[in-house]
C-alpha cells in the first residue's frame, strides 16, 4: 500500500495523529487509541476494527488537500 501525509498535529514528526491518502479507495488514520469501555461499546466497533483519536484541524486539513472543501 502506498501512503501519502495529507495532513498531521506535528508535522515532520510521524508519530503524531496524521491522515493519509492511499492507492485505495481507503484514506489511513492515525491517531491516539480508544479504550474507554463505554465510548467502544456505543460503538459497537467489531472485533476486526479500531477506532482512534484525531483533532478536527487534521481531518479539516486532510479534506481540503484532496479537494473535498475550499
């Protein structure tokens, strides 16, 4: 899979919560784990998936840099 950084919190810094773009029809996301009990279970997040911590300014940025907002 080849990845491309459309956007992260700390920019050059990789291990900092980050969106990227895919050669899918996928966009990979990364950031802090979810392990509250309560927040999994309204989730009812399966047990092949995860769920993780982005701020709002990294999905924004993400979504500009493919042309989905102005």
């Amino acid at each position: 899979m080849q990845l491309s950084l459309l956007s992260n919190d700390c920019y050059p810094n990789k291990t900092c919560p980050a969106v990227y773009d895919t050669d899918t029809d996928d966009l990979l996301v990364q950031g802090r784990q979810v392990t509250d009990p309560a927040a999994l279970a309204a989730l009812e997040v399966p047990e092949h998936e995860t769920v993780a911590l982005v701020p709002r300014s990294v999905v924004y940025e993400a979504a500009r840099r493919l042309g989905w907002l102005p």
